[in-house]
C-alpha cells in the first residue's frame, strides 16, 4: 500500500488565525517501507515569522522571502501525494495547515480518514509514555545526527523510521513470499520449480575411493557408515 509520510513547518500554531505553512517535506512508503522518493518545499507565507519559532526551525524572514508561495508548489505536491493515505505526527495539527491552504486555493480539502496520525498509534502502544518525535526515535535507537533544527524533509525522513517500527514493517519486511497478511509473522520461502534435469556429480572415482578409504579407518561406528546402512 502507497503512503505519504510527511510533516509542515508553520509560522505559528493557528492554521484558521493567519498563520501559514513555510516547508513542506513528504516521503513516499510502499508497505511502509520508504521507496527513497521525497518532495520537499520552502514556502513564502506571505507573513512574517515570531522569533520564537524562527529559534525552532532557522526559517528566517529574509530566507523564506524570495521561496514560492503555497499556490506555485500546490499541484506539485497534490500529485506527489496522489491517492495515497497521509502520514503525520499529530496529524490533525497539519491537517489543519493543509487544508487551510487548500482552501484559500479553492481546491477540496482532504479527508479526515485519508490520514494517520502516528502519535496517536504510539500512545496506544506506549500508554503514559512521551511521544513526541525526538522520545520515539530514541526508543527505536533511530539517529537523531541529521536534526539539528525541526526541518519537513528531515522530520518526514524520520517519522517514516518510526512509522516502520509502529508498525512491525521490519518484521513484514522478511516475508519473501509476500504473504504477511496470511503467514502469522512468518518467514514463508517461496516453492522453487523441479529442476529439468539432475545436475551432473562433480566427484571423480579418485575422490570417491579416497573418501571410503577415510571411512574405513574410522572403524564400523563411523557416522557415515550408520548413515548407510539406514539408508
């Protein structure tokens, strides 16, 4: 199943009180496991920025002004996302931003049940426990090197890691016969076809004396000779 993990920067928390999206990063899953396809985009919020949020995502006013505005990256990332189901941390939080922007675009917002919020699966798995994204990348020993400010593209990258661990993805990921739904878990090997013709001995009478040879100094208890006589 084809997935959209993806997370936004914004210039504050209130997607219907002015504030706007200034990154958008998007990774592509296939079974949860990321294809290594990504969007990502700087976006001008045709706003000004608070200081405090700035000290969170290095998004400066003078970086974001000369960066497209929503409505020039809007098919790019609508078809980038396509029909695929939408991943987020605290979903509805950019579920708010991008359907604001939808909106003021007048395209159709998306669907509240075209998205996943991995907070919430981690709340059920880890009931009392944090789960921001920083608390689950380090209890799945995800590397946190890359992040040193809250970044779309680094945070969608991320999130994809933790949404594989959410959802037992590794241990999918081993089902060679593509029958996860149906095997328990199990690794399922598939059937290999009879092969035409035998393949041909490689050992030579030489060797094969030599080896009887060796057996026979072994004595009647030899393992290979028991092996014989079941056979």
């Amino acid at each position: 199943m084809r997935e959209i993990v993806f997370d936004t920067e914004t210039t504050g928390l209130e997607a219907n009180g002015g504030d706007r999206i200034t990154e958008l990063g998007c990774v592509e899953v296939i079974d949860c496991i990321p294809t290594g396809k990504t969007f990502h985009a700087y976006i001008n919020p045709e706003r000004s920025t608070p200081q405090e949020v700035v000290e969170i995502t290095g998004l400066t006013d003078d970086f974001l002004a000369d960066k497209p505005v929503f409505a020039e990256v809007a098919q790019d990332f609508i078809d980038f996302v396509g029909d695929a189901v939408m991943v987020a941390h605290n979903a509805p939080f950019d579920r708010g931003f991008i359907n604001m922007e939808m909106v003021r675009l007048g395209k159709q917002p998306y669907a509240e049940d075209r998205f996943k919020d991995t907070a919430r699966i981690a709340r059920a798995m880890f009931p009392g426990s944090y789960v921001s994204l920083d608390a689950l990348c380090k209890r799945f020993d995800i590397s946190l090197e890359t992040r040193e400010k809250h970044g779309a593209l680094i945070d969608s990258l991320l999130l994809a890691e933790v949404y594989l661990e959410l959802t037992g993805g590794r241990t999918r990921a081993l089902d060679l016969a593509g029958k996860a739904e149906t095997s328990g878990g199990k690794v399922e090997f598939p059937v290999r076809p009879v092969r035409s013709r035998e393949l041909s001995g490689r050992v030579n009478e030489t060797e094969r004396a030599a080896h009887a040879a060796f057996i026979d100094e072994m004595g009647e208890d030899a393992l290979w000779k028991q092996l014989k006589a079941l056979n």
